[in-house]
C-alpha cells in the first residue's frame, strides 16, 4: 500500500475516534440529564445547518455541516429572566451557547408540566453530574483505549535478540570508517556476533531480559566471559571481553543527564557493541491505571502552562525557532501526526496501529482535562457556577437570610464571550502553525 493511502487511512482513523469521543462526551451530558427528568431538546454533533437530523421523543438527534465540537440543548440551564420571566435557552456545547445567548428575543417556551424539568431548579449535585458526565466520559475512554494499548498490543521493549552489531570502538562523537585501519573490532564484532542471534547465557547465567544483560555487560568491564547465543536453532558459546567505554548517563525522563553547568554526563561501564530488537509487550492490568494517571499529569502540566505554551508556539510560527514538541497542537496537527504514524512503512503495522491508539487515548485525556478548567463555556464554568451556588445558598442559611436562589449564570456571559474570542483565536493560531511550523516528532 503507498505511503500516501496509508498518510490518509492514519488521518481518517484518528478523525473517525475524535468524532466518536466529541460524540461520547455528549453523551456524557445526555444521559444524567435524562435520568434527572430535564426535558433535553437537542443532541446534536457539530455546528452550523443541520445536514440530517431524527425525532426521537422530545429530543432531536443530528449532524450538523461544522464537525467542530458537539451539544445537547437542556430547557433552563439559565434562571428565568427577572424581568419578563422567560427562561433563556442553552446547551452544553461551547458555541452553542454563545449563539443562544446572542438571539436575546428568542426565549425558549417551557411547555404545561415542564416548570419542574428546567435545568436551573435542579439541586447543585446534579447539575454537576450532568456538567461533569461529558469530561468523565473521555476520562472513561482514555482509560479503555489505554488499557487496549497496554494490555492489547503492549509497549515496545528491547528484547534478547540483537538487533545490530557494531563494528569498530568509537569515543562519543567520535566517527571511524568501518574498513580503515583505524577501526578498532567491538567485543561482539570479535566474538562473531550477528544480528538475529538470540542470547541466552552471559557468563554462566541464563539471560532473560534485555535490562538484565545490560547489567551483567556493564559490571564485566576488563573480564573474559561467556556468551551463548541461539542462532538458526542451534546454541553457539563464544567469549567475549566487554571493553570499559564512557556511555551516556541517562535521567529519570529518558534523555541524557546534565552536571549543573548543562554539561552532558557520561560514565565508564562494560561494552560490547550490540544494539537489541524490540518487540510489543502486553502489560498486565495493573499497569492501565498508573498509564493513564501519567498522560492525564502531563496533560494537565500543558493546561497549567497553556499561555505561556501558546506564546511559544507564536514565537516558532513567525520566527525560525522550533517548535516544541511537547506544547499543543491543532487537530490538523493531530492529523498530520497520524498520518505520518500511519505512513511509516518500516515500523510494523501492529506497531503503528498501536500509536495511534495511543494517540486516540492521550486526545481523549486532553479533551477531559481541558473542559475541566472552571470558566465558561467550558463544562468547569459551569461546575464552579453550580459550586458558587451552593456555598452562596449555604451562607444565606447560616447567616438566617433568604435563600437567593439558583446563581444566574447569564451573568458571566461578558467573560464568556471573551474566553469564546480566546479559545477561537488560540484553534487560528495552532491550526496556522501546524501548517507553517509542524510539530517534528520524528527527526
């Protein structure tokens, strides 16, 4: 299959799983408010026209022509008007909203039995479930998908079969010419090793992991052992002296140590001059849990620092400077990146299936963490409303004054509009990038 197929097959895929998580997290919304009795109008998955849209009950179900986001439409989620005492329609979905509220006259009726079925006259507990049902469902997904990729394909790990055998001692940074005289033999190089040899005994003890022999290589500096490996089925034992060599000091986050002054850190261990095979792993339950607490950490890290990241990625997008690999990025970045996945025709094909699973689940943590940062539109807006509510009407019991009522969220609209304008101007800006500057994740 050519490249090219399998760049839009990889789009396609994380497009398809992006829809059906906007389409889940609705959902999310959906159904609490349902059991809680509040008469939902819409359900809807995108914005715009409706391109096709079905009755079912008291609740339209449809596709709109921008597959930009979803909502669902609840009768009340504003207190009634104190003037005219109408009640303002809304929903759930960010521009949405922003569009109810903008056609001030058209006031949604609240038809003969619905005065008990408006959003706004739910306790504050519900109303927080149903705001939070939407992030929990994409925290519900990633945490299916990682399980899928953890205990379904597994992680890649270094194995006991030799990948490459280095042929000549190099120093770090140092370049030699394989055939020049100069080209001093590796100890595997030496001891005849080749790629696809399955090592299976250093020194004596059977070796049954890649970490472990790693170990035994570094400690063996200067010594004669032996080594046996299985090659075509059959076990050859040659000996090898590790050579003592100055490799990388690696850090807790995988990539190579630095001394105070930024200097990289090296140390003096065993060598051989062999590079391992890896193969996909499947990880026990245990593993899902721990996982998916990590993506949602580095999730919320990019939240937190999500200005300053953006700032970032306005610098690279008008300058020369790279862009951070680790800051955000648009969907279309999001597409390139699985369509690239999806196009690397040397990596195996269970492999990259695997990556883009992956990248499915990270998305779905990102999309939960993100609508739960407290302001309007988004899904914590209304959940630090609803909490407001509730400490307000506690205060007024305590203090024996009247209780004030449901909080009016149509109050904050101003701030919502600005933090809409934001949101909008911030999707530009990533988009613009992710087409002048894309994200380099491969070299």
């Amino acid at each position: 299959m050519s490249p090219v197929i399998l760049f839009i097959l990889g789009v396609v895929f994380v497009a398809v799983g992006i829809a059906v998580s906007i389409a889940l997290h609705e959902v999310g919304h959906l159904v609490p408010a349902k059991l809680f009795k509040v008469r939902v109008t819409k359900y809807m998955i995108g914005f715009g026209p409706t391109i096709w849209s079905t009755k079912k009950g008291e609740t339209e179900y449809g596709f709109k022509a921008l597959p930009l986001g979803g909502y669902v439409s609840m009768i009340g989620m504003y207190p009634p008007n104190k003037e005219d005492g109408s009640v303002r329609p809304s929903s759930t979905g960010m521009f949405q909203t922003l569009a109810s509220e903008a056609r001030s006259m058209a006031h949604e009726d609240v038809g003969p039995g619905d005065e008990n079925r408006v959003f706004y006259r739910l306790p504050v507990w519900k109303k927080i479930i149903i705001m939070l049902g939407g992030p929990a469902m994409n925290l519900l997904i990633g945490l299916v998908l990682t399980a899928v990729l953890l205990m379904g394909f597994g992680i890649s790990e270094p194995t006991t079969t030799i990948a490459d055998v280095s042929k000549c001692q190099v120093k770090a940074g140092e370049t030699v010419d394989p055939d020049s005289a100069n080209c001093k033999p590796t100890p595997a190089a030496a001891a005849q090793l080749k790629p696809n040899d399955v090592i299976t005994a250093f020194d004596g003890k059977t070796v049954t992991s890649w970490d472990q022999l790693t170990g035994w290589i570094r400690a063996s500096a200067g010594k004669e052992v032996s080594i046996t490996v299985e090659r075509d089925g059959s076990p050859v034992t040659s000996t090898v002296t590790p050579v003592l060599s100055a490799r990388p000091v690696v850090g807790p986050d995988g990539r190579q140590a630095k001394d105070d002054a930024g200097t990289l850190l090296y140390q003096d261990v065993g060598f051989l001059g062999i590079g391992a095979q890896t193969a996909l792993v499947p990880q026990p339950a245990s593993s899902v849990l721990p996982m998916a607490g990590e993506n949602i950490k580095q999730v919320a890290g990019v939240v937190l620092n999500l200005p300053a990241r953006v700032v970032g990625v306005a610098k690279a997008a008008f300058s020369e400077e790279p862009r951070d690999p680790n800051g955000p990025i648009s969907v279309v970045g999001v597409g390139r990146v699985a369509g690239e996945v999806a196009a690397m025709e040397e990596v195996p094909a269970q492999a990259r299936l695997a990556a883009l699973v992956g990248l499915l689940a990270g998305l779905n943590f990102a999309l939960a963490v993100f609508n739960l940062i407290p302001l309007l539109p988004l899904d914590g807006g209304h959940v630090a409303g609803a909490l407001y509510e509730a400490v307000r009407r506690r205060a007024a019991k305590l203090l024996g004054k009247p209780d004030p009522g449901a909080f009016d969220i149509a109050k904050l609209l101003p701030v919502t509009y600005v933090v809409a304008a934001l949101l909008m101007g911030m999707g530009a800006l990533l988009i613009y990038a992710d087409i002048v500057k894309p994200v380099n994740l491969f070299g």
